[in-house]
C-alpha cells in the first residue's frame, strides 16, 4: 500500500493588524428624557462611547456615568462645535479607527452604525454622512415642511461652497475615519461646524460619501428656534467661504464698488463743468461707492495677509 505523502509549502508569516477602537460620541445638552436610551442603544455597536455633556443643567452627565461611559464635561454650555472638538479630541486618545457621532436626543437608530462605519473600513471614504433626505420616503420624517426647506437650503448652499454633491449637509449622524481625524480641525463653536467640516474635508482632499439613513422626530424635543439656528449655519458657511477666499468675495466687489464711485464722481464732474452745479444724488452715490470699495479691498488685503501667516505657521510647525 503506497504511503501517502504531504507537501508542506512555505510557512508564511501572517501579520495580525490590530485596528483601533470604534468609538461612539454624543454630543448632549439637556437630554437626560433620552440619554440612557442613546447610550445603551449604541453600546451594543461601540467599543468605546464618550458622551460629551456640554453645560446641562439637568442629569445628563451623571445619568452618563452611571451607565459606565466616558464623559467629557464642559463647565458651561459651549455649543455643538466645541462638543465635536471634545469628541475629536478624546477620539484621538483612544487611538480611534472609527469615530461615529450620534445626537443625544434619539432621532437615530443605532442599528445603523455599522452600514455607515462600513465604508470607512474599506477604505472607500475619510467621512460617511448618514442622510436623512437621500430617500424621499425617510425624509418625510424629518417633521414640518419648514425643517425639511431649511435642510436643503443650507445643503444647496454647502455644496456650492465645498463642491460636493450631498443631500443633508446638516445630518449629526457621521463617521471619521481616523484620517480625518487627524486633519479636520474645528474652530466654530456653534451648529456652523457640521458645514464647516465638509469645507475642511474638501480642503484636505478627503474623500466624502453619503448613505441613506433614517430619523424620527416624533419624539424629539427640540428647543432650538429653527429659523435662528437656519440662520446661524448659513452666516456661518457664508464667513467660512469669505475667509478661505478674500481676494475674490471681498476683493472683487471692492473693485467693483470703487469702478462705480468713480463713475458717478466722473458724471457729477461733468454736469458740474456743464452746469456749474453739484447733483448732490451722484456725490453722495460717488462717496458711498468709494468708501465700500476702500473697505471691501482693505479687509480682503487684512484677511489675505492673516491667511498667508498662518499658513506659514503650520509649514513651520509641520517641519520641526
């Protein structure tokens, strides 16, 4: 009977790459009717969560650590974005792979978190936007007619902005991978900073996916004045675009405005030499024009020089 004979091949060496924690952050202020409910739903999915109690005045933090989840405490209410710099900022602690975050007042499901994660973890995408608008039938949850309105108008001008193609720029429910991380920097203090995320992301080339993802508002409480906190994102992505470009949405229109001064002062001295008379319409239209334009340009030269200096800074420091 013949013996039968084994081939060992080549004993080859596998590597085990050990990832990094997927860490669930909440922003929370005043939500102790819901914050158990967030954290034990999203516990299932998360190695790690942080809750960040920004300033409540109610048991938010303390029903948070009683549950046995970080939470990172600011001694006043700061606002959303600094909550996200608190998260941003524990994440990276904690060596993330994966920081998700999710609202505290339960419009998520946390069933979703690891479709969204997914494409981080396959390396298809730097930030995942759960979009409550991506399916019509999903965004009809999101309530009144006013909210939905607004969500797209901030989403238009968000994507004008960062030139990106999104449906709900203005969806909490996220994930970084730790990439970005690593690059997305905050300095907005208040709802602005979801949108401006999306410009940083387009300015360190991260690449952007959206999915679609559900919401309830049915049972949310929301205390915020929707035309106010419209209002505040928008002033917020319009001061973020000045800031990024000056020379060309201050710069232009300052030569723009001094073209014009100059014109009607030029058609006032002609109906001067003609009629020996001042047309006090065109002097003060001439002024005003000047002036703007004088304005416009010399802030623009002001923000141009500040950008120039700090970016400056950070090739220094990036070289050291």
């Amino acid at each position: 009977m013949a013996k039968s004979t084994l081939e060992e091949g080549p004993v080859v060496a596998v590597q085990r790459v050990d990832r990094g924690p997927l860490v669930v952050g909440i922003p929370a202020h005043n939500e102790e009717k819901t914050i158990a409910k967030v954290v034990v739903s999203v516990r299932a999915f998360a190695d790690r969560v942080v809750v960040c109690d920004d300033g409540s005045s109610d048991l938010t933090g303390s029903i948070a650590e009683a549950l046995g989840v970080d939470v990172v405490r600011h001694a006043a209410n700061r606002g959303y974005g600094v909550a996200l710099q608190s998260l941003f900022a524990r994440a990276k602690q904690l060596g993330a792979e994966v920081l998700v975050t999710f609202d505290g007042d339960g419009q998520h499901l946390a069933e979703e978190i690891p479709a969204l994660v997914q494409p981080v973890r396959e390396g298809k995408a730097d930030v995942v936007i759960g979009s409550r608008l991506l399916h019509a039938q999903r965004g009809e949850k999101l309530g009144a007619w006013y909210r939905r309105a607004g969500v797209k108008l901030i989403t238009t001008v968000s994507n004008a902005a960062s030139e990106l193609r999104l449906k709900d720029a203005q969806s909490g429910f996220r994930a970084y991978s730790g990439h970005a991380l690593d690059c997305l920097c905050m300095s907005e203090d208040g709802m602005g900073a979801s949108v401006e995320v999306l410009l940083q992301a387009k300015k360190h080339g991260l690449r952007v996916k959206e999915i679609s993802a559900s919401c309830n508002y049915e049972d949310v409480e929301n205390s915020t004045n929707p035309v106010r906190h419209g209002a505040s994102v928008l002033m917020t992505l319009l001061k973020l675009v000045v800031e990024d470009n000056p020379l060309v949405y201050l710069g232009l229109p300052g030569i723009l405005a001094l073209t014009l001064g100059g014109a009607f002062g030029a058609w006032m001295l002609r109906l001067y030499t003609i009629e020996h008379r001042i047309v006090t319409n065109w002097a003060l239209a001439s002024i005003t024009f000047v002036l703007m334009g004088f304005f416009f340009l010399s802030t623009a030269i002001m923000l141009y020089a500040i950008q120039r200096v700090a970016k400056q800074g950070n090739r220094n420091q990036d070289t050291h």
